[in-house]
C-alpha cells in the first residue's frame, strides 16, 4: 500500500535552525508535528504495521541552487507527527527501512508531498 501526505510550507533547513535560540527551534519543530497530525487525519491517512519507505518530494517555487541534505532534517518533525498521529507505530529502522528526499515540481506554492510505501 502507498499512502501520500500533502503538506503544505516547507521546515525550516538545518542551516536555518542553527541560527535560531535553541527554545525557537523547538517551537518549530512542535509545529510541524502538529500540522502533520493534523493533516493526518485532514488526509485520512492509515495507520501501518508494515515496514515502510519514505520519499519527501521538496515542491519550491522556482530552481534556486538547494542542497538536499539541508531539508533532511525535515524528515525528523515530519516522522515525529506521524507517529504521533499513530500513522507509523516508530520512527526506527525497523519501521522506517529508507528515507528518501527528492526534488518535486516547482508549484506557486511550495510544500512536501511524503510518500509512504509499505514493504515486506
């Protein structure tokens, strides 16, 4: 089964959280946990007992140069509210075999589509 969350914004970059108070990026990443709860349900997504592959597809409003590796820590406020939402039971390489960050299409408003493939 495959399942797909469509959230919209994008979590700040690794880059941008270094720079924030440490209490700020707390905040932030609560906030996106809770949006992610809140679309779970929005969505109607399933919960799943299966292992599973994540891919997040990073839509932006235009090719500006990015460096994936600084949206990789979106995953981490992303995973969080999923499994506090009950969509995955963990977040650890039992439950979450492989992550995948991709580049989506350019859209007037940027978000994430995450993609969850259960495995065997």
């Amino acid at each position: 089964m495959i399942q797909e969350l469509k959230v919209i914004g994008i979590p700040p970059t690794l880059n941008e959280l270094k720079r924030m108070h440490w209490r700020a990026q707390h905040q932030e990443k609560k906030k996106w946990e809770q949006i992610v709860m809140i679309e779970c349900k929005v969505q109607k997504l399933k919960p799943t007992q299966k292992p599973v592959i994540i891919t997040y597809r990073f839509h932006f409003k235009n090719n500006q140069r990015r460096d994936p590796d600084g949206y990789a820590y979106s995953a981490k406020a992303i995973q969080d509210g999923l499994v506090r939402s009950g969509i995955l039971p963990d977040d650890n390489f039992n439950v979450v075999r492989e992550l995948r960050i991709a580049k989506g299409e350019n859209r007037k408003v940027p978000g994430i589509t995450v993609e969850i493939m259960e495995v065997a």
